[in-house]
C-alpha cells in the first residue's frame, strides 16, 4: 500500500472511535444516527459551494450512490437492532467483519485479484479484530435474530464499501457524499422516525438530543465526516479496496484503549493481546503489493 494512503485510512480509523466514545449510553440513538447522516449533507454541500465543484457529478454513477445509500441504512438499522435484541459486545464483532464481504465478493463477483500476502495480512486482522470484541463464555447461537442482524449488518457495510471504491475512481469524496445524502436524509429520517418508542413524538425523537447534550452531537457528526472523507480520499487516491477496508479495524484497538485508560473497562490484557494480534496483520498489509 501507498504511504500517503495507508496515512490516510489510518487516521481516518484514529479519529472514528471518537463519535462512539462521546455518545456512549446515548438517550436516542436514532436521533444520533439521523443527526450524523443531516450533517454529512450539509458539510459536504458547503464543500461543494465553497469550492465550486460539480453538485451533480455522481449522477454518472447513480447505482454505486443507490447501493451505498441501502447500505448506509441498512447498516445502522442493524447496528441499532442488535443493540436491542442481543450483547453488542457478542454480536458486533460480525459487523465490524465486512473486509471479508469485500474480499470473497470482490474475488467472486467482480474479478479483483489480491496477492497471497495481502490475503493473510486481512485474515490476521479479522482474528484480531473479532476477539478484541468478543465476550467468552457465551454462544452465538444462543440469540439467532441478533446473529441473522449482525451478518445482514456486516453484509451491508462490505457492499457500501464496494460501492464507494467504485464511485470513488469517477468523483471526489465531496461530490459523491453531496449527491448521496441529498436523498439519504429524507429517507433515513422518515425509516428513523418510524422506530421510535410508542407514544414518543417525532421532534422528539429525532432532535431532542440536540437540546440535551448539543456539543457531543455536533462533535460526533463532525468526527464521522472527517473520518469517512479521508477513507473516501483514501478509495479516490486508488487504494487497494481490501486493504483499506483492513486496514481501517486500527480504529478498533483504538476504542479498547479509551475504554480502557479513560471508561476504566476490564478485561485490558487480553484485550491488549489480540490488539498485537491485528497489528501484526496491519504489518502485513502495509508492506503487501
């Protein structure tokens, strides 16, 4: 991998962690979600007015803007249901699991080839990423509606990160997140508002968050934006969709570190291992051709 994009992916996963950690045990997590989606929107139209760019250049590549826009939604909704249905810290792990989406429908459906070394260095890091989250001493079969949402989640992020790798050798990062939220917003906030508790308003539902605690929503939005536009400068740049997508779960052993040093978590050594684990398989992506 190129210097400059293995710089890029990497900071991009430094900063992801920090939306989660700022808005941990959030009230509405969907009035989060539908916050961080109407901010992609807007900070990318500035960018697009501020620099004169085409507003309408991902036209040119409608079905990759179409299927990572259900994928976006998809995602979340699955991320929040297994909330609900079963132990994030046991189900999770799959989702995060995505760069082997990418790599095996890659490889079977659209003809990219990855070298043998590049192969291990994914695998190494899906190992190290996967317990890093899991929880011993508990079954994942124990909770199948939870594992089916986990996978159809996991599904959902490999095929929106095929998809930007596509639509990002044709347009910037900015035009295609423009073109893309224009019509994410309405339907995320409708599909959003829809899931809200019985008897609990609309308004308050989805914006009640920014009354409570404004600095953490504004700060996740941002953070989310910075984060995914340098991943997508990253895929612009023509960086290696499998490595990237790899390279990215740094931003897990990232998160153990501010569970552990600053929310005081347990379980920090085997933690800290399985964090060694990935990193030797970032090692080994990062010097892969």
């Amino acid at each position: 991998m190129e210097p400059h994009v293995a710089l890029l992916v990497i900071a991009s996963a430094v900063i992801h962690p920090l939306r989660e950690f700022f808005i941990k045990d959030n009230r509405y997590p969907e009035g989060l979600t539908f916050s961080v989606i109407a901010m992609f929107g807007i900070l990318s139209g500035i960018q697009v007015l501020v620099t004169g760019a085409d507003p309408w250049a991902a036209a040119a590549v409608w079905p990759a803007v179409l299927i990572s826009g259900a994928g976006v939604i998809l995602f979340y909704y699955c991320t929040i249901a297994t909330l609900r249905h079963g132990d994030l810290s046991i189900y999770y792990p799959i989702i995060r699991s995505s760069p082997l989406f990418v790599v095996v429908v890659g490889f079977l459906l659209l003809g990219q080839r990855y070298s043998p070394q590049l192969l291990v260095g994914v695998g190494v890091v899906l190992v190290g990423a996967f317990f890093l989250q899991y929880r011993p001493g508990v079954r994942l079969l124990d909770q199948p509606k939870a594992l089916g949402l986990a996978v159809l989640g996991m599904s959902a992020h490999g095929a929106l990160t095929l998809a930007d790798a596509e639509a990002l050798r044709v347009v910037t990062p900015m035009e295609f997140f423009f073109f893309l939220y224009l019509f994410l917003i309405p339907v995320a906030g409708v599909m959003l508002a829809m899931a809200r508790p019985r008897g609990r308003p609309v308004a308050e539902h989805l914006f009640a968050g920014w009354r409570l605690t404004p600095g953490r929503y504004l700060f996740a939005g941002l953070t989310s934006y910075l984060s995914y536009y340098l991943l997508l400068t990253a895929f612009h740049l023509g960086g290696n969709v499998a490595a990237v997508s790899a390279l990215r779960q740094i931003s897990i052993p990232v998160s153990v570190f501010l569970g552990g040093m600053v929310l005081k978590e347990s379980r920090m050594g085997g933690r800290l291992a399985w964090s060694a684990v990935l990193a030797a398989g970032v090692v080994i992506i990062l010097v892969s051709r």
